[in-house]
C-alpha cells in the first residue's frame, strides 16, 4: 500500500518568526501522511535552498542563519516521495527582523522640584522596532505598569513630590514586545531631581523694608541744602 503525502506544514522551532540580525533559526517542513521516505526541499524566493532526506515521516529541519536583510524573504518548503508527481508545497513563512533597542534616556521638563509638587518623567530610545515597552523604576521597584508605545514616542508618567525619599535614584527600562524581548532590553541612566530652593516669605518684606530706609535716606540728604542750611543762614 502506497500513499501520497499530505501538504507539509511549515513552521518555526522557536515559534516565532520576529529574528534579529545574525540569529540562528531553525525551520520545520513535516508532512503528517504519506509513504516515507520522504524528501523536503526548502525554498526562499522560490530559489532552492538546502534538500533534506528523511527515511520515515519525522520532521526535516532546515537550520538557517539571518545574516542580511536578503534572508528576510518569503519560504516555502516542497515534500516528495517515490509515488508523489511534482511534490506538494507547503504554506509561506517570511521572518520579520528586530532592530536593536538604543539605550533609552530618561528626563524631565521639571528636573528641580520642591515638596508638594507634581513632576514628569519621559523615557525614550531613538531606535528600536516597535512597538516598545517602557517601565519606570525607583531604585529596584517598578513604580508604574509597563507602558508600550506604537510610535517613537517618549513614554511619560507624572509624580508627585511629597517627601524627601521622592528624590532617590530613578530609572527607565526600554524592551521590544516580542518572544525575544529579553534579548533587546536595555536600561536609561540614573536620574534624580534636585531640590529647588524656597524663597523665605519674609524676603519680600526685608526688601521692601531695605528700599524705603535708602529712599528716606536719600530724601534726608536732599532735604539738608534745600531747608535746614537757609534757615540757619536766616538765623544769623
């Protein structure tokens, strides 16, 4: 008894197809039924790539590595047996490539702050696919929930000022939202708000104070030419 094979099915081993550049990635052509044994052929832009011999119906595996933008196409593997005319094609896979994430740098409209104020903090990296995940930390504490941007654009959280421990040491973390996130996680510099400085209530006043003393003064001295030296030249 004899049988033709089933359409295989292609897929990848890391189950997923998000690659950055010069990863090593393993495909799978399997064709579920037929008569072995069975030979797969893997095709990228219809050109053919590598020929696996398979004596029974397990998997060939076809181990690629994605050096340039070029390997980036579409693949199709091809399976055949000895009763099998023209072979049968399986579906398309094409890989989509991860850039790198840059450092993000994290920042802030209102670097001096004082008690009792509300501030900002935005963290951004420049490059990196999208779209990427932002989480904000105090020291070793995440103060916010992950924040995933669509765009190249900052992610902002606000804050509020309320005590002297508000001040302590801040950082972003910035990473790609795929399978292989944790291969593309980068952290910001340290940042720290400074303690802006409190003009005393009573400063006003001791400059009011200090600007009518000068012009009562100044007042006095003009007032001796033009009233007590005549009225004692008067007296004489």
């Amino acid at each position: 008894f004899t049988e033709m094979l089933s359409n295989p099915k292609l897929r990848p081993v890391q189950e997923t197809l998000n690659v950055a550049m010069n990863q090593n990635v393993s495909l799978s052509c399997y064709s579920e039924s037929g008569s072995p044994p069975v030979r797969y052929t893997l095709f990228k832009r219809n050109q053919m790539v590598s020929i696996l011999n398979r004596p029974d119906l397990t998997p060939g595996l076809f181990n690629l590595t994605i050096s340039s933008a070029s390997d980036m196409g579409e693949y199709k593997c091809k399976a055949e047996n000895n009763f099998s005319s023209g072979g049968k094609y399986s579906n398309s896979l094409n890989f989509t490539l991860i850039e790198p994430i840059s450092k993000p740098v994290l920042s802030s409209l209102t670097p001096q702050a004082k008690k009792g104020q509300n501030v900002t903090l935005s963290c951004l990296s420049e490059k990196g696919s999208l779209p990427i995940t932002y989480t904000f930390f105090k020291g070793r504490r995440s103060i916010s929930p992950p924040v995933k941007m669509q765009k190249r654009e900052a992610a902002v959280i606000f804050l509020f000022i309320n005590s002297s421990s508000d001040f302590g040491n801040y950082k972003c973390r910035a990473e790609n939202s795929f399978n292989t996130a944790t291969l593309n996680t980068k952290y910001s510099n340290s940042f720290n708000f400074t303690l802006a400085e409190e003009r005393s209530h009573s400063q006003p006043l001791i400059i009011s104070l200090g600007l009518i003393l000068l012009l009562f003064i100044i007042g006095f001295a003009v007032a001796i030419p033009l009233f007590i030296i005549p009225s004692y030249k008067a007296s004489e």
